[in-house]
C-alpha cells in the first residue's frame, strides 16, 4: 500500500476548492481526500460544508453513509474477504467465525490498534476459487483462517 502524506489542513483546501465547482461535489471530494492523504479527517467536515453551503451534518452523514471512507488513517495491510454468495458456499462464513475464534481476529473491525485489517467485499471474481482474498492488488483463491492470520502477519 503507498504511503500517504500527513493530514494537510492547507492540502485538504486546495482539493476541496479545486472540486467544489462540480454538481454534487460531496462525493468528489471526499474520493479525493482520502485518495490524498489515505482517509477523510473530521477536520475536512467543516471545510467542506461551508464551501459547499451544506451543514456539518450533512457532510458527517455522506462519510459515514458509504462504509469505504475512512476517518482515520489506515492500517498497513488491508486484506479484503469475499463474502459473496460462492464464496459463502465455499465456507466464508466459517473462515469468519476460525477468525475470530482462534487467531482474534474480527473482519469489519477497524478498533484503530491493529497493523493490518480484514474487510468484507462482495465478489472478486474469483467464484470456482473461493473463499477468495485480494491483499495488496493481489487475488488468493481458496484462503483458510491460518492464511488469512498470516497475511495479516507476514505483510507487516
């Protein structure tokens, strides 16, 4: 995964007044402060709804609305599970439960602590393989709780 630059108060300005022209800015923006720094600082919520004329909590309800921002930095690592329906007949469900039960690890939990984070997704196309994971750009086909825990920490 790049590495992002620092939170950019100035940085986040620039980005905000270069798109604020668009019909539906919101989302526009949002994409690219996180494309930018890695994640959508509360700090922008402000910027973005007195430029924009929207209120606070309309800005706070567009971030936490669509799951995919972030409001803080992101792990390192991000492994992302198939949760789709092949991959569910193929015992996702169960990796999910292992997960949890034997190496502590929660999919969907962004506590905040952790180096490294499985995320739920809906298909990477990769159905006959399944359970699938994609890590850092790259497809794992039929993934068991001891290979995910190990990218998890083999990737750190």
């Amino acid at each position: 995964m790049a590495a992002h630059p620092a939170w950019d108060e100035d940085g986040a300005r620039l980005i905000i007044a270069d798109l604020s022209h668009l019909e539906g800015a919101t989302l526009p923006i949002l994409h690219a402060l996180q494309e930018e720094f890695g994640y959508v600082d509360p700090q922008a919520v402000p910027l973005i709804a007195e430029v924009l004329n929207l209120s606070r909590a309309d800005v706070h309800g567009t971030i936490s609305f669509y799951h995919d921002f972030r409001t803080a930095p992101p792990p390192r690592h991000i492994v992302k599970l198939c949760r789709a329906e092949a991959c569910q007949a193929l015992g996702c469900e169960a990796l999910v439960e292992d997960l949890a039960r034997e190496h502590g690890i929660v999919v969907d939990s962004h506590d905040g602590n952790r180096d490294a984070v499985v995320e739920t997704v809906y298909c990477l196309g990769n159905c006959a393989l399944g359970p699938s994971a994609l890590v850092e750009g790259e497809l794992i086909g039929r993934v068991d709780a001891d290979r995910i825990a190990a990218l998890c920490g083999a990737r750190q």
